[in-house]
C-alpha cells in the first residue's frame, strides 16, 4: 500500500486509530521535517503505535510495558532494533511525533542516547 500526501481526507481508512486531526498528509510533512522518507515500514510502525494508545488511553503509558508490545510486535523485522533503524530519533518518541501521538514521559532520555 502506497500512501501519499493527498490522502489526507479527515478520516483515514488505514488508520482506525489514529488521532481525530491526524491525516497522512501531516505525518509525511512532519517525517520530512524530520528528515524522514516513510516506507511501508514506517506507516506499520505508525498504525501499531496509534492503535496502542487508542487502547491504552486511559492509562499513563508505561515505556517498558510498550518497548516490549513494540519488540514483540516487529520480532520478525528486528524488534525494537529494526524500529530504530526506521526511527532514528526513538521508535517512541519520533515515531510517536509522526503518527500525531503525545510523547510520553521517559520516551526522551538523553543518558540512554535517545534522541528527541
């Protein structure tokens, strides 16, 4: 599935979870800001990210509880080192900057060597 900035209708069928005022469109401009082209991979990472904390929205989000549902999720694609191959920025933090996600709490951690 190739995915344009001119999909950027106010619902995103490919995206069920994704924030009311989220349209590809932004998410391809904030990955070139970022320096960013999104691939296949990239829009997997975003929906997974989207449909997590569509389904934990009323709990604080819990990095560890969430690099585990992240690793175990992309196993087959290198877990959550494939994810920081995609986003080099933090499979978290950018990752969740892209897909039009609040950062969470400790998704930053500049003594770990995360990037924000």
């Amino acid at each position: 599935m190739t995915i344009t900035a001119n999909n950027d209708s106010g619902s995103a069928p490919n995206f069920p979870h994704a924030p009311p005022a989220w349209t590809p469109a932004i998410a391809i401009q904030t990955a070139q800001q970022e320096g960013l082209e999104l691939s296949e991979d990239h829009w997997d990472a975003l929906r997974a990210l989207q449909k997590y904390f569509a389904q934990h929205e009323d709990m604080s989000t819990n990095m560890r509880v969430l690099h585990d549902a992240l690793d175990e999720r992309f196993h087959v694609k290198g877990g959550l080192k494939g994810l920081y191959l995609l986003f080099p920025g933090g499979p978290v933090a950018q990752g969740c900057r892209i897909a039009g996600l609040q950062v969470p709490p400790g998704a930053i951690d500049k003594n770990y060597g995360s990037v924000g």
